[in-house]
C-alpha cells in the first residue's frame, strides 16, 4: 500500500461527521475497510457505501457483522440487492425483508439466479398465509416462481391478475396447465382467455387437460396442426371424452390417426435454461452456505 494511501486510511479511521463524506466514494477497498472501523459513521454513509456496486464482498460482509447495522433495515435491504454481497449474507437478511420488497428482488436481473430462486421459495412459503388484498398486488406483478405459485390461488380474482400480469409466459401457463393440482376454474378461465386461447402451445395443453371445457377443447382441434393433433392422438393421458372428436378432425383433414408421431422439439431461451440450471443447483449451494455459518 502506497504511503498517501496509509495516510487517507488512517485519516478516514479517524474523519469527522463533517469529513465522512469525502471518503465514502473512494475508489481503494482498502479506505473503505478503515472507514467502517470510523465510530462516528451514521446509517446513511453505511448505505452509500452498501449501494456500491464495485467494491469487493468482504467489505459488504463486515457491514453485515457489524453489530451497528444489525437491525437497520435500509441497510438489511440494500444488502440483499446488492449482486456483490456473499450467498450467505443475501439469504440471512432475506429472511427479515417485507414481502414486496422480496418481489421486487425476484424481478432483478442484476441479483444471482441461485439467490433470485431463494427470494422465491421465501416468498412461496408466505403466500398460504398472506392477505388476500396482499396476494392480488403480487399477481398484478409478480415474476417466475411467485407467479406460478399465485396461479394456484383459490381466489378467481387473484389468478385473473396473474393471467393479465406483464411477467407471464407461456411457459408459465403450460406448466400450470400440465399439474394434476391446478383448480378446475383456473384452466377454465385460462382457456376462455381472449389472449391466452389463441396460444397453439396453451390450446394444445389444454385439449390434453380433462378440465377443460369440452365445447373449448373441440373448438381448439380445429385450430390445431396436424402434427399435434397426432400426438394427441397417440397420448393415453388424453381424456376419453376428447378423443373421438381428435379422431373426427384427422379424418376430416384426409389424416391416417394410426400414423406414428415423430417427437418434437421445443426451444427453451438462454435465460429459461440458466433459471432451470439454478433450480438444480440451488439446493446444493444453499446447503453448503448454511454449514459455513
């Protein structure tokens, strides 16, 4: 360490509440470890610092061990939003956190894809319990995992939120539409959505999916491929009451229904496939942090 360096620490050790201030932005991790030793640091410099994104993780784990802050919640918060701060940190101070500012760090691309999943399985585990008026904000908002959770919601105006929530996909609906647990009235209400019936993804799923309308379910055989109308054909989960009417439409469309179904392919995106991959591993990595501690 360079002797001006020396000297800016010691000072920054020792600066004055009038003085602080000009240290806080500094660019040396080493000024900013002697900073957090300064007893007459207030709240308010500690999150200037925390909200830095370019300072190693040791620096945010002192702030978390420093018994100053212990229960500062701006300072728990910006922890936790920090994509800098140690997996052991994020999940401890999660614990603490409102449940909308928990959504709000599921929705962050900056924050870790193994710490975003966590966040999610918190928030899961609060839902059952949660208002109704707070369980309807997270469906107009919500993201991944909390808004799969939500679309299992016994409440039809909460899962009318969510299917006109900005965040969801068709993946999302294709795996609710795929659970044996998922209410009768949600896949009717996904199936008479202007948006979402006209989906060949979603129309497919629910003609395979026995609580689907009948009259609907017919009415998407005919908006179907060829292709997919094979399948369904030769799926034996199909529901029985389907499938003569799948049987009826190959014919219509000059199609042999015994022809064999070649598998198709489904592209998942970048993004979907590192959320799968972080699922796997999440366990794993949370379980090795908490026998750290």
């Amino acid at each position: 360490m360079s002797e001006s360096e020396e000297t800016r620490s010691l000072q920054a050790a020792a600066a004055s509440e009038e003085t602080i201030a000009g240290y806080l932005h500094d660019p040396s991790p080493r000024i900013i470890r002697a900073l957090l030793e300064n007893r007459r640091l207030a709240e308010e410099d500690v999150l200037i610092i925390v909200k830095r994104k370019n300072l190693p993780s040791d620096i945010l784990e002192r702030v978390f061990k420093d018994k100053r802050w212990a229960e500062s919640y701006p300072v728990r918060l910006a922890l936790a939003r920090n994509p800098r701060a140690p997996l052991s940190v994020s999940l401890t101070v999660a614990r603490y956190l409102r449940i909308f500012d928990l959504e709000e760090i599921t929705r962050s691309h900056f924050i870790p894809p193994v710490f975003r999943h966590k966040v999610e399985m918190l928030i899961n585990e609060r839902v059952l319990t949660m208002p109704l008026g707070n369980r309807k904000t997270l469906a107009r908002k919500a993201a991944r995992g909390v808004l799969l959770k939500l679309l299992l919601d016994a409440d039809t105006e909460v899962v009318k939120l969510c299917l006109n929530n900005p965040h969801i996909t068709e993946g999302h609906l294709f795996k609710v539409i795929s659970r044996t647990d998922t209410r009768a009235d949600t896949i009717r209400m996904i199936a008479e959505h202007p948006n979402w019936s006209s989906r060949s993804l979603i129309r497919f799923s629910l003609a395979r999916n026995a609580n689907t309308p009948l009259s609907l379910s017919v009415r998407f055989l005919s908006e179907l491929k060829g292709l997919e109308l094979r399948e369904l054909h030769a799926d034996p989960s199909v529901p029985v009451t389907i499938r003569p009417f799948i049987h009826r439409e190959l014919l219509a469309r000059g199609e042999e229904p015994t022809l064999d179904v070649k598998e198709q392919v489904f592209e998942i995106d970048e993004e979907e496939m590192a959320e799968l991959e972080a699922e796997e591993t999440m366990p794993e990595i949370v379980e090795e942090e908490e026998e750290k501690k």
